[in-house]
C-alpha cells in the first residue's frame, strides 16, 4: 500500500497548476479544479500517514516543495482566519454522536 500511496500524491503533484491550485481527482482525468479543501488536502494528510505507519519520510521531502505551494494558493481564500471553500460537506459530514 506505501507505494499505491506513494505513486499517488505524484499524480496528484504532476496535476498541480502553476498557481498551487489541486484537482479533485489524480490523475486529473478531467478538468475540474474546484479549488475545494477536502481532496486536495490528501497532498497534505497522505505523506504523514505514510511516515508514520510505514517509516516513509521520502513522501514528506518528495512532496514538500507541492504541499508549500497548494498552502501558499489556498492561503488566498481565508476570510478572517476562516477558509469556506468546500462543496463537499454536505454529502460527508462528520458523525452526530461525537
């Protein structure tokens, strides 16, 4: 699985947009670059996940220089501390009885 992973965040590297900007779906197999936090996140939370279960730290400095980049972009949509750009809550919201 380390590898699938691996390989993954490069495609979703490989898809990124000079601007930083992230598609939802890597291989961007179709344009759509909503600019939503949700997926694109995954460049963030999948190489952590990789060091910690699988002691991969070259998806950490492989993928630095993209994951800087997409922070820096979405940086842009902050209103007051508070990033709102998401269309995907309402399909996957988190459990009520947390």
């Amino acid at each position: 699985m380390s590898r699938l992973y691996a390989k993954w965040l490069r495609d979703i590297s490989d898809a990124q947009r000079p601007s930083g900007s992230l598609p939802d779906v890597a291989p961007a197999s179709w344009p759509i670059y909503s600019d939503n936090i949700v997926w694109p996140s995954t460049l963030i939370i999948a190489p952590g996940v990789l060091h910690r279960q699988f002691g991969d730290s070259s998806s950490l400095a492989g993928r630095y220089d993209s994951m800087k980049k997409w922070l820096d972009y979405m940086g842009g949509f902050f209103t007051n501390g508070i990033i709102a750009k998401d269309s995907y809550g309402d399909w996957c919201v988190p459990p009520e009885d947390l």
